[in-house]
C-alpha cells in the first residue's frame, strides 16, 4: 500500500499537471480566436475566385492552360499538412492516416507517389516509413503568410508544367468548429472547380452573361489561375492552424478535467488510507494497555 507521503506527492504532481492545461488551454483559446477570424475572412474570397475561373474557362472553349490539362497519372504528389506540436488529441493521427490510406489505395493507380510534408509531426512519422519522402517545408507554420502560400505554389507549378507531375493532392484538417475538425483531400494539380470537378473549356454550363476582357481571356487565366493555387494553399494553411488551436484547445479542457477528477480520487484515497493508519495506531495502543493490565 502506497504511503500518505507517497499520495501527497501525487496530489501535489496531479495539481501541478492541471494548472498547465489550464494555461494551454487558455492560450489556445486566444489563438483559436485571431485564427477563426482568419479563416472566415479567408473563404468566401477564395470561393468566389474558384467560381470566377471555372465560369471562364466555361466560355473559353479553344483556352488550353498548362494548369488544366490532364496527363495520364503516373507521378503524383500528396502535400501532408500537421503542426509543430503536439498536445491536440487526434488533429495529427488524422491527417496522417487519411495520407496513409491515401497512399495505399493508390498504390497501383501511380508509378510513383511522392510526399511533401508541412509540419515537424508528419515528417517525423513518414521519415520512418518506406515512403518517397521528397521535401519538408519546415518552419512554415511559425508565420503563416500568403507570401510563403505562393512560394510554395509555384513550385508546385512548374514541376507540374514541366511534366514532373501528373497530379498534385493536399491532405489537411478543415475547420468547422472548436470542438469538430474534418479531414479534407483535394487535388491541387489540375486545377479544380469549386465542387471539385475539373475545370475543363466548354464543360461547365455558363452563365448567360458574358463579359468583355481586358486583356484577353488566356492572360486573365494566366494570372488569376497561379492565384487561384495560391489561395487554396493560403487557405489550407490557415485551416490548419484554426483547427490545430481548436482541437488542442478541446484537449487541454479535457485532461484539466481528467485531472480534477483525479485529484478528487487521489484525495479519497488518502483519507481513506489516513483513517486506516490511525485505526491501526489507535488498535495498537488499546492492545498494549489491555497487555499491562
């Protein structure tokens, strides 16, 4: 049986572990809220941007962009999304599982599947994994900006325009709310319309308003398209860091109530194991009287 000193130690170590989840918590929370407001400024511009271009290229019937043409799949790129830190309950196992199964299924579909990781913790599960590990993009999270968005879509773009790539996927965790995070899939590379179906000349049905473009149609597609991937990038970032807030933040609350209710179990314990020492002390002192007499 343990000793009161032992228990108290506990308690003590119990009560230390519970004012830090606390204080996570707390910071999480703070962060939870510039991050929210973040992303919901973020969305609706980047769906408007998705709907432009794909009613664009609906009426550009003889516009062939380099980002919307479709190769047969040989080569394929998944860019894996985690955090730094851990302490978030499941947003890194999540993300990391639905790129394994991802990798899995299509197994047979690619020649070749390479991985690009954003974040210390999925590059430190797939290091050691039997996967083509091509590039951590490390640091990237320490200050999100669209600048770095657009770095790293261009990238991204060229080796895709130069034939590298035949398709370019991002997995990552979207933010619905501060307790529900989902894993999203979506492909990057050839670009993709804003319900997910590709952007192909003359398959979209437009809209019966036409526009007159200054400059013409295939200079407007080579600037808005290379933005576009950027803001989907930018986008995915910044749902990231919500939801990385978010479930951390649902965590902290749960291991700080783990803790109260421990603490309230460990200090049973110890009354209960304070009353049997002074039962026993006090049986020990009522024999050796009866023994004297």
């Amino acid at each position: 049986m343990a000793s009161l000193r032992d228990i108290r130690k506990r308690i003590r170590s119990v009560k230390s572990t519970q004012q830090i989840t606390k204080a996570m918590k707390m910071v999480a929370a703070a962060k939870l809220r510039k991050a929210q407001d973040a992303i919901l400024a973020a969305r609706p511009y980047a769906q408007m941007l998705d709907l432009m271009i794909s009613e664009l290229v609906a009426r550009s019937e003889a516009v062939a962009h380099p980002l919307l043409v479709s190769r047969p799949p040989k080569v394929a790129e998944l860019v894996v999304l985690t955090s730094d830190r851990g302490l978030a309950g499941g947003f890194n196992s999540n993300v990391i599982r639905r790129a394994s199964r991802f990798l899995f299924e299509n197994a047979k579909t690619y020649e070749k599947v390479f991985l690009s990781t954003i974040g210390r913790k999925g590059h430190d599960y797939f290091k050691k994994r039997p996967v083509q590990l091509r590039k951590d993009f490390a640091g990237l999270f320490a200050k999100v900006s669209y600048r770095t968005a657009a770095d790293l879509a261009q990238e991204l773009s060229a080796r895709y325009v130069a034939g590298e790539l035949d398709a370019v996927f991002l997995v990552y965790n979207e933010f619905v709310s501060a307790i529900t995070q989902t894993v999203s899939l979506v492909q990057l590379l050839p670009f993709q319309g804003p319900l997910g179906a590709p952007a192909k000349a003359g398959k979209a049905e437009p809209s019966p308003v036409d526009f007159k473009y200054e400059p013409a149609r295939p200079e407007v597609l080579d600037r808005l398209l290379p933005q576009a991937l950027a803001v989907k990038l930018y986008r995915a970032l910044l749902e990231s860091v919500a939801s990385e807030q978010g479930a951390r933040m649902s965590a902290m609350e749960n291991a700080t109530s783990n803790a109260a209710e421990m603490i309230s179990n460990l200090t049973l314990f110890y009354n209960r194991t304070r009353q049997a020492v002074i039962t026993k002390e006090l049986m020990e002192i009522v024999s050796g009287a009866e023994a004297l007499k």
